[in-house]
C-alpha cells in the first residue's frame, strides 16, 4: 500500500499546490456480533485501528458501528471527533454510519441524520427494509484554506428490493438539496453491485471512484469477503462517490487482513481526491 501511496502522491505534486487534498475512507467494520466465535471484534479492534493510524485519512465513512466500538476507536485515535446518530433511537441505539474527520485540518458547520424511509427525519423503517437505515451528513470547513466540502456516509438495506430502489431517489434528492453546490462526497455500504440498475441510477448523478481515479489498485475486484479467507471476492458493493468541483486522484481496495485473518468481513475503500473549486 506504501508505494501505491507514493504514486498518488507524485500525481498529486502535478496538481496546483493551492488546491486541497483529502483522503476519504469508507469501510464496514463489521457490528460487535456478541455471538460470534471467530473474528470477533475484540480479536480485530487493535488491527482496525492501527490500520486509521497508518491512513492518517481526513474523513473516515463507518458503517455497523455500534456504540462501544465507536466509543473505542474515539478513545484511541487522536485528533479526531466524529458526527452521527444511532438509528434505532436517533442517539446511541442501533448502529451509527459515523463520518470520523481529522479536527486539526477540518471543522464542521453543518450536520444531520436523516433515515431512509417515507418519513426520513424521525426514527423510522423504509418500505421493506428489514431494518432502520440511514444517512449521517456533514459539511466540513478546511482550517486553512476554509474551503468547505459536503459528505454523506450511508448504509442501504441488505433485503428489501422497495427499499433500496427508494433509498436512492432518497438520497440523491437530499444530496441535491444539501450539498449546495459544494464539492461533494457520498461514502457507503450501498448493498448495489455495480452491474444494476440502482447503481446506474447513483451514477447518473454521481462519479464512482474507481472509474476516474488517475491510479487504480484493488486486491480483489469486490469489497465483500464474508470473512472467507480464499476466494476471488467479486461482490463490489462498497463505494466512495463523488460530484462537484473535485478531481479523483487515486481509489485502492486493499485486502487487509492480520495474522492471516479479515480485519472485517468488508475491505476498505480508499480514495485520495483534489478539490478543485471555481475560480
């Protein structure tokens, strides 16, 4: 990853100087499954967050966190504070989509939890989803530069058909309405692979990453590995969008692991961006 990162670097020196640069991060770091017997969160917690310390990321996109994990990873990692909600109670209840960002370099001015539902600023379920979901937003301000960019973390229901197909003219009409123009970030679990419909629908009004990044580098063509440890790992269903005045510099999906084990039953997904606002 080291030297993937190098290259994203030297495309990034290409680029003006006066422009700002960021790395976003979404990743599903798997609930605390207090049933579980193997990869449990207190055998992958210490990876995970040596793996954020390493990034040294300005905006990490969680998915299925739920508040003891958020509450560790808070605890131990410096300078950063986060944004978000849980969704079974609008507080600490059910799992967060937080949005963790870098407090020395960015500020936020502006946040909400919405739930993807026909009811979206209460508490609520969608259509035949199997549970809450939701959408954490913010707008953050550069420290330096004050240059300001919107970014949306989400998590779309696993099962419900209704849903999902609602979850999208959802959350395109609420970027639509937030962003303001801004650069703009959309980070999530979409549970969309990229040969649907759903996904074309997203990418009529979003620029996916991996298909206008500069450099490319993925260990494995999906972003799902269900903890298996052998397998070609297709299903690609994690994402980091984007629209606005922004320029995709790199996207990498690496296959992390520690002792030879998942560090999740997702990988990470890594993009490296350029602001590029209007004159």
């Amino acid at each position: 990853m080291k030297f993937f990162f190098t290259l994203a670097l030297m495309a990034l020196s290409l680029l003006s100087n006066a422009q700002v640069a960021l790395k976003a991060i979404s990743y599903n770091i798997k609930y605390h499954d207090q049933k579980a017997e193997v990869d449990t969160w207190d055998e992958r917690k210490d990876a995970m967050i040596v793996f954020f310390r390493d990034e040294i990321a300005d905006f990490f996109g969680l998915q299925e966190v739920l508040e003891s994990q958020l509450k560790f990873i808070d605890q131990e990692l410096e300078h950063y504070n986060y944004i978000g909600v849980g969704r079974d109670d609008g507080e600490n209840e059910g799992e967060f989509c937080p949005i963790l960002y870098d407090s020395t370099v960015w500020r936020p001015i502006k946040h909400k939890t919405i739930w993807l539902s026909e009811t979206p600023n209460e508490v609520s379920i969608g259509w035949d989803a199997a549970c809450n979901r939701i959408v954490t937003f913010g707008i953050f301000e550069n420290r330096e530069s004050g240059d300001q960019i919107a970014i949306f973390n989400t998590h779309f229901d696993h099962k419900g058909k209704e849903a999902k197909r609602k979850s999208v003219e959802l959350l395109v009409d609420f970027v639509k309405k937030e962003s303001l123009g801004l650069p703009t970030l959309i980070l999530g679990d979409f549970n969309l692979e990229p040969n649907g419909s759903l996904y074309w629908a997203l990418t009529d009004d979003f620029h996916d990453t991996k298909f206008k990044s500069y450099s490319v580098h993925e260990e494995h063509e999906g972003t799902y590995n269900g903890f298996q440890l052998e397998g070609r790992f297709r299903d690609r269903i994690d994402y980091i969008f984007f629209q606005g005045g922004i320029e995709a510099i790199s996207y990498e999906c690496p296959d992390l692991r520690i002792d030879g084990r998942h560090v999740s039953d997702h990988f990470p997904v890594i993009a490296v961006l350029q602001l590029t606002p209007d004159d």
